[in-house]
C-alpha cells in the first residue's frame, strides 16, 4: 500500500476512500475487463436515469463530470458555428475552473463576473446583463453549491431567472457537492429538466465527492433527449471505463455507505466551524464537503506553515484574498487539523 504521509485537505476528494462494496465490485469485474463496457455503462445508466426521475435518454455519462463540462462548451460553439453565430461562456469569480479552462482551450471567450462583495454570493444581475449586451449564444457556468465558496445560490432567484431566459441563453448547472446540501430551500436544476422549465438546462453531476470514486472517472450530465443526443456527439465513446460503472452501480446501492459518507462530512463541518467560531475566523455557511474560511496574515505563509505541520490545506481563490478552502476529511484527519490550527493561534499565526 502506498502511504502519504501529508493529511490531504486540499483537492476536495472524499478521505473515507472508495466503499467496500466498490472495491469489491471492481475485483469481481476483473474477469471481464477484456470485454468493452456496454452493458455496466448501461445499467450504470438505468440506475442513474432512475435515481433522478428522468429518462434514459435524459442522461450522458462522462469520464468524471468534467468530461459533461467539456462537451457541452464544445457542443455549443458547434451549434453557434453552425448557425454563423458568437458564442462566450459566462463564469462567477471564482469558481471551479473546467468551464473556463475548456472553453479558453478552444478559442471560445470567456467573461469573468466577480462574486458580490462580503457575501461572495453570484451576481446574478450583472451575469445577465453580460448576456443582454452580447450579441450571440451565451453558457453560464452556475457551481451550485459552489467551489470554492460551498455557498448555495438563492434557489427563487435562479428558478426565476432560468424559467425566463431567452432561447439562446443556456445554463449549466454543476451540482457536483448537491447530496451534501442541508438548506432546505435548495432545488436541484433536475427537477426543472423534469418540470420543462427551459430545454436549456443541463446539469452535471459526479461520483467523485459523496461516493468517493475520483479515481475511477465517473460523472454524468442531466438533459434534455435532444441536448444529450447533441451533447453525445462530443463525448469519447465508452468513456465510462468498467471499473468505474461497476464501482458506481456498488456505491450507489450502499445505503450505509452513503450514509456514512454525508455524516463523515457533516461531524467535520461541524468541528471545523465550532472551532473557526472559538478563533474568530469567519467562514462562509458551507453547504459541501468543503469550507472557506477567514486566515488572519498571509494565506500562502498559513499553507506553508500547514503542510510543514503534514496538512496540505488549499489554496486561496483570487481576487478573494485572506480565506482558504479547506476540505472536510475524516474526524481524525480533522481533529490534527484543529489542533494544529489552534496552536497556530497560540504563535499568534492566524
Ligand atoms: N465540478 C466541481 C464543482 C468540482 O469541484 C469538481 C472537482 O473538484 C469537478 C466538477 C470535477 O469532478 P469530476 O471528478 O467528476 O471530473
């Protein structure tokens, strides 16, 4: 086994590592890996299709959700070249930067609208208005919750604003932390594709964080039948690996799993924040595996000073300056964690 000595609280994978039912599943598939996967990506499918309320042909699988990222920014610069029109994509900053980053890979504009000061809530109104004044396709990449913020968005305010968007403006809701959301008043964008609030929602998904698969690449976009057919014709065909559908069918029917996975998260949350609230450091309400919190000083010097301690603890997100993300690991990870971060108080280093 390979051991690490850092306590890794810094990429948002989940530490509890990959059910037994998943590594199980994964060995037992060993027998058949010389085959293509066609029939796990099809259970894996009707299962998820299920768990969701939709249709089979409603759901695209991705090798990890930023495949679901990639192939809708690729899709609909494809339909704006098709149809001789411009197409940008629409992101808050900051947040999680695949829509950014694939979008930029092929030439395709992207506008950066920073997050509302103090609350680092989305601007919703000036996202909009970046798309009244365009003239073409607009993508709005909409985190939700975010990263790195964990804050949900307001669930009237986007159900409003997704319910009378024009044709031409499409959202793309990434609910990749939504089973750790605890706010009553969240309502994922999937329940609107069921709805036909709008055909241009899609929403991606993921096993990486609650179901602990990140290695395994396995990740799924929600839709419309037209917009997966369209959104199909970019994926990588199989893309979804044996492996990877075997241990997402197992996890998912791991309840105790699961359950144990939310709460891990949950009793970590809450150690962080009571300890956050003993310092005085502020934190934003985290509705995902994840925090961000206030560091008094320099953020880069407390990441150093972290991982000399063997935590390595995020990063800061610019433009926001003096918080750090942290990820919500296991109760003894967390409780170094706490530790070290107190005795940092006592240096007067935070
Ligand atoms: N979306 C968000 C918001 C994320 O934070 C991450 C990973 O950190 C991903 C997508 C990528 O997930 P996947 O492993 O499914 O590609």
């Amino acid at each position: 086994m390979l051991t690490n000595p850092l306590i890794e609280l810094n990429s948002n994978e989940n530490s509890l590592g990959m059910a037994d039912s998943a590594k199980k599943a994964v060995i037992d598939a060993l027998d058949i890996g010389f085959r293509y996967p066609d029939d796990q990506r099809a259970a894996l499918i009707t299962k998820v299709a299920k768990i969701n309320d939709v249709t089979e042909s409603q759901i695209s699988l991705g090798s990890g959700s930023s495949e679901n990222i990639r192939t809708v920014v690729q899709m609909l610069q494809n339909k704006a070249l098709r149809e001789g029109r411009n197409f940008q994509v629409i992101v808050p900053h900051p947040t999680f930067a695949y829509a950014e980053l694939y979008a930029t890979s092929i030439n395709v504009p992207v506008v950066k609208v920073a997050l509302m000061p103090e609350s680092y809530s989305f601007d919703l109104q000036n996202m909009q208005k970046v798309a009244d004044d365009f003239d073409g396709i607009s993508l709005f990449y909409l985190c939700n919750p975010n990263n790195p913020t964990a804050t949900i968005t307001d669930t009237d305010e986007l159900k409003a604003w997704v319910g009378t968007a024009p044709d031409h403006h499409y959202f793309l809701l990434d609910e990749a932390y939504s089973e750790y959301v605890t706010d009553p008043s969240f309502e994922s964008g999937i329940t609107w594709i069921r709805e036909q609030r709008s055909d241009n929602i899609i929403v991606v998904r993921t096993f990486s964080k609650l179901c602990a698969l990140a290695g395994m690449r396995v990740g799924y976009a929600v839709a419309s039948p037209q917009m997966i057919t369209e959104l199909e014709a970019f994926i990588s065909v199989d893309n979804t690996n044996l492996s990877g559908a075997v241990a997402a069918i197992a996890t998912l029917d791991d309840e105790a799993f699961l359950a144990l996975s939310l709460h891990t998260a949950n009793q970590s949350r809450q150690l962080v924040e009571q300890t956050l609230d003993e310092l005085g450091l502020r934190y934003l309400p985290s509705q995902a595996s994840f925090i961000f919190h206030e560091i008094k000083g320099d953020v880069q010097t407390y990441i150093d000073r972290m991982c000399d301690h063997g935590i390595a603890v995020g990063r800061e997100f610019a433009p926001i300056t003096g918080f750090n993300r942290l990820t919500l690991g296991r109760a003894d990870e967390m409780a170094v964690f706490v530790e070290v971060l107190k005795s940092f108080r006592e240096k007067g280093w935070v």
